[in-house]
C-alpha cells in the first residue's frame, strides 16, 4: 500500500483543485498552480521579507538551528516522518536516509551557520547594518526581496540548504520542488513554521511538472534572484526566462574523480581503498561529490591491487548501507556497462571487472581512455597512471564541469598537484573522506554560497 504526502508548504490558502504526482513508490498531492495562487504566494512571501530584514541574523540563525535540531532528532515526529517517507521517495535505503539526514542536519546547526557567517562575512554585522571595514569605510550586506528556487531531486538535503542560506541573508524563497524528491524541504518548512512562524511565512515550497511554463513566468517576474540546481537544459530554460537586472545563480551538473599517488598512504592502499569506496556508495553515486574514475599512480598491478580492495570494501558496504532500489533503465545501464567492459577484458589482459550480485555494485580496472561519466549507482572505474603530473591535462575534458578531487598520496607534489588541479577547474580538493561532505562553508562550486546572494552597499565618510 502506497503512502500519499501533501508535497507543498504555501503561505497563502489551498484548498484544492488538486493534482498528483508519484515520487518513487510515495503518492504526492500539491495544488494546482494557478497565477492567481503563485501571485498571492509571492505577495506574501515579500510582505514576510519586509519583516524578515527587521531580524537580526542571529535571530535568524537560532531559528533555522532549532528546525534543523527537530529534523536531527531520531524521537521528533518530524525526523520519524522524514525516516519514514524519504526511501520511498527517493529509493534511497533507510541506513543511507539516515546517514544523509545525520550529516545534512550537522551543517543547519547553529554553530555550523554561525561559522559560515563568520568565514564569509566576518560575521552577522554586515547583515543588520552598516559594518566597520579596514578601509575606513563601511559596508551592508542586501540579500535578495525574492530568490526564486529551481531544485533538483539526486542528493536529498541540497534544496533545504539553498533554502537556508537565502534566510541566512534574509531573503524570502520560493521553491520549486523536484519530483525525484519532494519531501524534505516541506518538513524542514514545517519545522520552520513551528519553531518561528515568521521564517515559515518566509519559504514557500511546492511542486509542478518541468516544461509548464506559467508557473515559472509569474514567479520569475516575482523574483530578483534566480537559483537553479539540475541538468543543463534546466539551466537553459531558466536562463532563457531570466531578465538582464536579475541575479542567476548556476549550480549545473557537476562530476568528481579520485586520485591516488605513489606517496604515503593513511592506513595503506587497503585504507585508502575502503574510504573511496564509501565515497562511492554515499548517495549511491548519485551526488556531484561522487567520484567516476580513479586514478591510480604506479604500475598496473598496484591499480588492480586498488580496485579489487574496492571491490572487497564495496561488498561490505551493501550490507552495512544497502544500495537503494533501481529503475528498469537504470539497471539496463549497468548490465551494458559491465558487458561492454567484459568484452574488453576478452581482448585485453590488463582489464578487469569486479561485480557485486545483481547490479549492486562494479569497479572496472582498464586502461584511461574517454572519459565517458559512469552510469551511477556503484559502477566506478579504475585507471593506472604512469606519471601523477600529467592528472590535470588527463582532465582536461571535463573542464567546466570537475566539481571536488579526492587527493591522496601525492607526496612532495601535493601542494603544487591541487594548484594544478584548481586551474584544471576543480572548486575542492580534498580526502576521499571528506569527498561526500563539503563543509557548509566551502565554495560551492567554486564560489562563496551567501556571498552569491548578496548585494553591497559601502558608506563613505
């Protein structure tokens, strides 16, 4: 028996006519989104944004810390719901919702926001007035009067963030939900709601089909900010829509890699091998955190070490954080991707496939060669390296869209290594550890999250 959820948190009245849609194996209701509703919902929104800049920040802070502390609470009704809804949802296992949920909720708290504040902007001052700078001069902070919300659904938790981060600068939001994940971001809003109801009057959340293009029109007329998560043509379409006097803000499809160098490894190359393979089955390869492709400096035989270490380390895996369930194309993509690398191995001695039952998980080891995306949900690839200098030029191709390198073992090279592999285009390197969870205060996609939504104002004396 399905579940239904009502995929919407408004703050203007709805009561109906309604419409469905079916996220994963959960029924979800929303209302129909009618000018005359998405008007009166963005009308409010400003109204709850005049009231919002009256905050202080850390008021602000507080609230959103005590939302997120009701979502991080295995006892809260709310955190048992999201438990509950989240692998219907997003065919996400129950051990990964809760994993997923543990660590997004750590970067809402309000030690975690307080931190992004001070790392970003010295501070909440710039928020409430005019702050003292260096120069002599002084300076504000203006977050946006409506930031308009595009979410994608691959990674559960990104839409709260892009939510709190626009509250963090006082700016009200809309949301547009994703139907591969419609649930977390309502909760969060009724956690809002509950703990301050100003904020909750300040988020607005629903969902409709992508490609209608009334409900965009009337709240990208509402808005003076753009954000946009997903693919490219979702990109595209919302850039097409946008006007020259608003802010667009671009969170595109993403990719990230590993690589591990012939230097000092944590733990051994076993060590290392069990840390990229968690890296790997976090959001079951779903994230733009995830790595593709390894690369493994030295000869073949330490690459095949590697990867059948992986293979070992993701066998485990499935039973301490079970893959999530799979689509009919999604499992096609798998079995093709292996046969198409078993009929490699056929022809080649130095290419290998390790394969968990069923499709739950793959590490192909095999000469570099396109650098063709993986096809998800466990399936890395593995590839010797001769020389670790020429990792950035093997890149090249993915210019514009590298996101994070996990870099281990580089040795005497590290420093000059992940200067290399910034101009290459990565916005973060880092440990195979820390791969699936940036801070919240790293540069999300190489730029600074609240210093994208921010306007200035300096006051000269």
């Amino acid at each position: 028996m399905s579940r239904r959820f009502d995929a919407f948190h408004l703050p203007a009245p709805t009561d109906g006519p309604w419409r469905s849609v079916r996220a994963g194996a959960l029924d979800c209701r929303y209302p129909e989104p009618t000018p005359a509703l998405l008007d009166e919902c963005a009308r409010r929104l400003l109204a709850a944004g005049e009231r919002l800049r009256q905050q202080p920040a850390g008021a602000i802070v507080t609230s959103v810390g005590r939302a997120a502390a009701r979502l991080a609470d295995p006892r809260d009704p709310l955190r048992v719901e999201a438990e509950a809804l989240l692998p219907d949802a997003t065919g996400y296992s129950p051990p990964m919702i809760r994993l997923i949920l543990d660590r997004m909720t750590a970067e809402w708290s309000r030690d975690e926001l307080t931190r992004l504040l001070e790392v970003e902007l010295g501070g909440a001052a710039p928020l409430d007035g005019f702050a003292p700078r260096s120069s002599g001069t002084s300076a504000t902070a203006l977050g946006p009067r409506l930031a308009f919300h595009v979410f994608s659904g691959n990674v559960p938790g990104v839409a709260v963030t892009s939510l709190v981060r626009a509250l963090l600068v006082k700016a009200p939001s809309f949301g547009k939900l994703a139907a591969g994940e419609p649930v977390l971001p309502v909760l969060f809003a009724r956690a809002l709601s509950a703990v301050d109801p100003l904020l909750g009057d300040a988020v607005a959340v629903t969902y409709w089909p992508g490609g209608e293009p009334e409900p965009e029109r009337v709240l990208v007329s509402a808005a003076d900010t753009l954000v946009v998560y997903g693919g490219e043509d979702a990109v595209a379409a919302l850039r097409s829509r946008s006007r020259p006097d608003q802010r667009l803000v671009v969170h595109g499809p993403r990719i990230s890699i590993g690589a591990i160098g012939s230097g000092p490894l944590e733990g051994g190359l076993e060590g290392t091998a069990r840390r990229a393979a968690r890296a790997v089955a976090t959001f079951d390869q779903q994230g733009c955190v995830s790595p593709h492709w390894i690369w493994v400096e030295g000869s073949d035989q330490r690459a095949g070490e590697l990867a059948a270490a992986m293979a070992a380390s993701l066998a485990t895996l499935e039973a301490e954080l079970p893959r999530g369930s799979l689509t009919a194309a999604e499992s096609s993509a798998i079995q093709q991707a292996r046969g198409a690398a078993e009929m490699r191995a056929h022809g080649d001695p130095r290419v290998r496939v390790h394969a968990g039952a069923g499709t739950t998980w793959t590490v192909v080891l095999e000469p570099a060669g396109d650098l063709q995306p993986s096809c998800l949900n466990r399936f890395v690839r593995v590839h010797p390296l001769d020389d670790f200098r020429r990792l950035p030029e093997l890149l090249a191709p993915l210019r514009g869209h590298l996101q994070s390198v996990a870099l281990e073992g580089a040795g005497p090279l590290d420093a000059d290594l992940a200067r290399d592999l910034a101009r290459a285009g990565a916005s973060r390197v880092t440990t195979f550890e820390h791969l699936p969870w940036p801070s919240g205060h790293s540069h999300h996609d190489g730029s600074a999250p609240l210093r994208e939504l921010l306007r200035w104002t300096d006051r000269e004396r």
